[in-house]
C-alpha cells in the first residue's frame, strides 16, 4: 500500500472529517426547510399581513353606467376612493360630474368589509345637492384592523326629465 493510500484511509477516519462529510450531505436538506417568517396564509388568518381572513378574490374595478332613457347620459365623471386615515380611520371620498347643471344630483355610497366569504355593508352614507354639476361627498369612518374593506357608490342625476345612474367599486383595502 502506497503512502497516498494509508493517508487516506487516516484521514477519513478522523472525527472532524466524518462532522464535515455529515454537514455538507445535510446542508441541501437545511435549505429547503421553511423557516418562520414563510409562513402561509390560512383562511382564516394571514399571519405576515396581520388579515383577519384570507384575501377577497381579486375583481376588476366596476365601472358601469346605466340611463332610464337612452339619450342623454348626464354623469360623465363619477368616481369613489378609499384611503388610510390616522389610526384606524377609513378615508372615503366621492366625486359625480354631469355634463349640464342637474335639477338634482346625488350619491349613495357605503363602506363594506370582506368576512371572508362575502361583502358586507359596513356604513353607509349619501349626499345629495340640487341646480349643480358637481357633487362632492367624504366620510370619515372608523374601522375594526384585519378586515379588508371597499366602497361601493351609486351616484344619479337627474336633469327633471330623465335619469342616469352610475355604479363604482373600489379596490380593496387592509387596515
């Protein structure tokens, strides 16, 4: 037996070789292992954004406009947006825009939150101002951390002959 040969046996057979062998065979199997902060959500608690429930389903923004007569359409415009607020305040705002000044002109709007399953209503409110073009409305609500929460607004116009309707829904919102 050559000297390469006997050192080699030597070498194999020494603790701190047979630690390292160990190491680098377990060190694959020590990355693929979750750590703490990977943990994924439940349906009922996200635990990394702090939610309540899992999140809604993603829907495109609703956006649809709707006239008892067919010609004219009055709202050009009609808008709602929901923000954070100090605290756990839930800023929304609303904006409806009409072509000509409306004999009346009004918005329904309410706050809903996401139980998980379905939307419900939250709060709600409504505005409503006569011989203008512009409606201007914002509440500012407080609301319960973990849920995730929408607007949902139905702004009218009505020129004392005809009436057009327009319905938004905002984007979801965690607080």
């Amino acid at each position: 037996m050559t000297n390469a040969r006997r050192w080699d046996k030597k070498i194999i057979r020494t603790p701190l070789l047979k630690i390292a062998v160990v190491l680098v065979l377990a060190t694959p199997i020590l990355l693929v292992l979750p750590t703490s902060l990977s943990a994924a959500a439940s349906p009922i608690m996200n635990v990394t954004s702090g939610a309540r429930t899992a999140p809604p389903p993603l829907e495109p923004h609703r956006h649809s406009l709707q006239s008892k007569a067919a010609q004219p359409v009055h709202i050009y415009q009609a808008t709602n947006s929901l923000t954070r607020g100090e605290g756990l305040h839930a800023i929304v705002k609303t904006t409806t825009m009409t072509y000509k000044e409306m004999k009346k002109l009004s918005v329904n709007y309410r706050l809903e939150r996401w139980t998980g399953t379905a939307w419900v209503t939250f709060i709600g409110s409504s505005s409503t101002d006569t011989k203008t073009n512009v409606l201007r409305s914002s509440s500012d609500w407080e609301v319960i951390t973990g849920y995730y929460y929408r607007v949902v607004s139905i702004h009218t116009a009505n020129d004392g002959t005809t009436s057009g309707q327009s319905i938004q829904t905002s984007p979801s919102v965690l607080f």
